[in-house]
C-alpha cells in the first residue's frame, strides 16, 4: 500500500489548478477455492482519496471534465475521476497504476 499527501495539479484539457490531496493504494488479496483447497490471488492496485481546492469553478471544472489527470511533484500522472460537492473536500478515484 502506497500513500501521498501534499501539493498536487489536475489536468483538465489545457487548464491546471494547483490543488491538495491524500491519496493512498491498495492491493487487494482475496482466496480462490478449488480442487486442491484455496490460493492467494493478488488483484491489481486501485487508489483513490480526497482533493482539496479553494476555488470553486475550478472544483466544477474538476467534476465535469473529460480526460481529468493528476500531476504530483515528481512529474508522475494518473487518470482520475472527481466526485463531491463544491465547497468542501472532493472524491479521488484514480485509475491504472497509482503514480505514488
């Protein structure tokens, strides 16, 4: 399990907005029952978190756009989703390999 707190951007076509989020992974472990008895099986990582900005178009913007990507400081992205209500903290559902 991976985590990342701090500045991040998110990448909305040609716009930026300059944004703070915890973000954490996983990767889920379930048993597979068969023949033999049961084994481990490693799922792929999902990851996801909070976003916080203060300005509330961008936070529309956010929610609305299409392609939306996140940006933290070392230049690595990842594809996002961003859910929630303007004004207060927001949803991060990343997709693909966690870029922390």
């Amino acid at each position: 399990m991976g985590t990342y707190q701090g500045d991040a951007t998110v990448i909305v076509g040609d716009a930026t907005y300059d944004v703070v989020v915890d973000l954490k992974s996983k990767t889920p472990r379930s048993l597979v029952n068969h023949f033999a008895g049961s084994s481990p099986v490693t799922g792929s990582p999902v990851w996801g978190g909070t976003l916080e900005t203060d300005d509330e178009s961008a936070a529309v913007e956010m929610m609305r756009g299409e392609g939306v990507r996140i940006r933290l400081p070392d230049g690595s992205e990842g594809d996002i989703t961003v859910d929630g209500t303007v004004g207060e903290t927001l949803d991060v559902i990343g997709y693909g390999a966690p870029p922390f």
